[in-house]
C-alpha cells in the first residue's frame, strides 16, 4: 500500500503528522505537496491537487489525501480529474463510508482536522461496497464522468 499525500501552504502540519503516522504503521508516502509556507502568494492548491490525482490514476499511489485550508478547494479541483472520486470527510464514519459507498480513491481534509489518525485508517482498511446498489451508484457517476 502506498499512499499519496500533498497539500499547499495551509496543510504542511497535519501532512506531516499523517506522513509520521502512516510511516510508524508501514505505509509508505509519497509527497506530491507543499513543504514550505515562504511564499504564499504563490502557492496553488490547484497545483498540488493535480499532482497527486495524476498520481492516483497513473497507479504511482493506491489512494490519496489532499489537504488545505479547508479541505473543499483540494475536493473541487480533484473531482474535476477523471477517474478521481474525492470526498471532502470530517470524520471516522465518513472516511469509511466514502470508500466503502462511493469507492472514494482520494479524500480531503482540512488543516484544522481532528481524529486524522481514525479518519486516515477508515479510509485506507475499509474495503469498496460488492453490493449492487453501490456498484450501480459508482457506474452512474463514471458515465457523466465520461459523457
């Protein structure tokens, strides 16, 4: 398992406490994100948003976190990536739900997130729905996806 992690000025705290996290488990990080808030005017979330989701679908990471300042910039521009599912989570329950309902492959969070560890490990250990409902549910977004 490999994890892809980026974030921009906002998010170079709690990426890296996710990066500690995951590493003491194992998991390896692959940081397509900011590392400095030096010069802010100039830092795109947009930018890291596309790094890591060209990641994700050329299989460089098997799921993705995005981070900002509020977590909704980074899920606006990935869900514009095709064959990008992301969900905006707040919380353990919805890390898990996202993944398991939504086959969600990237989730974003904001910099101020609480229970990262708990969201972090429902996102990556829940397992994608084999119920036909959520199967029907995912194939009707890839095909707007690909309309």
């Amino acid at each position: 398992m490999i994890i892809g992690i980026a974030n921009d000025h906002h998010g170079i705290e709690l990426k890296n406490k996710i990066i500690n996290y995951l590493s003491s488990k194992g998991i390896k990080c692959i940081n397509y994100g900011c590392d400095n808030d030096l010069d802010k005017e100039h830092i795109d979330y947009i930018d890291y948003a596309l790094k890591l989701c060209n990641g994700v679908n050329n299989k460089e990471v098997n799921l993705g976190i995005l981070i900002c300042g509020t977590g909704i910039g980074m899920s606006i521009v990935a869900n514009k990536v095709k064959g990008i599912r992301a969900a905006k989570v707040n919380t353990p329950r919805e890390a898990a739900l996202t993944k398991e309902h939504n086959m969600a492959n990237v989730i974003t969070l904001a910099e101020y997130t609480e229970n990262v560890e708990e969201i972090v490990d429902n996102f990556i250990n829940t397992q994608n729905s084999t119920e036909e409902r959520h199967i029907r549910r995912v194939n009707k977004i890839r095909e707007i996806e690909n309309a």
